[in-house]
C-alpha cells in the first residue's frame, strides 16, 4: 500500500490578491505562507515519509523545503503535480473573472468547459492520477510527500471518492493542507481531506 499526503502549497499573495496564478513563475510565498509551511513540517515530522515530491512552481518548492529538511530528504521535482493550465485568465483576478460568463461555466461544469487556452478539468484530473499511479509503482509500500495546488488535489480526492468534476468544488483544500490517500492492489481509501 502507498499512502500519499497530498499538501497544497501555502499562502502567496496571489491567494491573498484573490488572483490566478496558474504557472506565472515567481509567485512566492508570502509570511504567512512560510510560517503556515514550518507548521505542516512540524506535523509530519513524527511520520514515516520516504520522498517528497513537489510541482515545479515555486510556491509549491518553497512549500515542500520545509518538510524536505526535517525528514531529511530531497525535493523531487515532479511536472504532473503542476497547476492547472487557466490559458488567458492567468494573472486575472476573481473580481475580473466574475464578470466573465466562461468563468461561470467553468466553475459550474468542469467536466465540459475549457479554460481559454488552457486545460480541461479533465486533463488535469487526468495528469494528476497518472502521476499517483506511476508513483505507487515506484513506492509500493511508502508513505509519500506530494506538494501540489489546490484544483489538482481536489481533482485527485474527486477521482478516488468517485465524485464528479462537476462536484468538486465541494471539496475544501485550505493552502498547506494536508489530504491522505492510500491505493493498494485493490483500490484507494480518502483518510483524511483538509488536515
């Protein structure tokens, strides 16, 4: 059995400006972010945690450091917990998107609406799983860091609860949160979402 800790990178002042990041690089964390990073180190520090692995953005890197170094382990770079891909609202904020009609469709019917140059919810969901899977073949029986981005982890949670995309907003992953996972030879169990 893999367990995985899905962790959502920490505050940034996208979060706070209430803007979409996407995959702009040097969105960094802020303060908060790097105090709320030390406290989810602190709270696995006592588990048995074999890797981390981290999306290439920086505010997910700079989420994952903290938990590398208490365990002391590496940060391992991984493209498939990256972001969404939002096209042309990247860099927009919500108060711009809710004047928007595409923004209402994407947020009512993940399933068949597209971001604006960028991923279908799908696509991402998809990204994300196969990254678990291919993960569980390398560590079958660990426990393992995934520091990734709240859509991406909501879109896993929804995979394994069976829960449609259109249902996933349902889903609550507060910045550094901490959601649980197991996958075995016979399916996946949700231990925890939103620790």
């Amino acid at each position: 059995m893999t367990t995985f800790y899905l962790i959502r990178h920490a505050s940034n002042d996208y979060l706070t400006e209430q803007k979409i990041a996407g995959w702009l690089p040097n969105v960094h964390l802020n303060q908060q972010g790097s105090a709320e990073a030390e406290q989810m180190a602190k709270k696995l520090e006592g588990q048995v945690i074999g890797a981390v692995y981290s999306s290439p953005l920086e505010r997910a890197r700079e989420t994952a450091e903290p938990l590398a170094r208490t365990l002391g382990l590496k940060v391992q770079i991984s493209e498939g917990l990256g972001e969404i891909k939002f096209g042309d609202w990247t860099d927009r904020s919500l108060q711009q998107l809710d004047r928007d009609p595409h923004w209402h469709r994407w947020n009512s019917f993940r399933s068949g609406t597209q971001a604006p140059k960028g991923d279908l919810m799908i696509e991402a969901q998809a990204r994300i799983v196969r990254e678990m899977i291919q993960l569980r073949a390398k560590h079958p029986t660990d426990s393992i860091a995934l520091i990734s981005h709240g859509d991406i982890i909501k879109a896993a949670l929804a995979y394994f609860l069976g829960v449609p995309l259109d249902l996933f907003l349902r889903i609550q992953v507060d910045p550094a949160s901490i959601s649980i996972v197991t996958v075995d030879d016979h399916g996946a169990r949700i231990v925890r979402v939103n620790g």
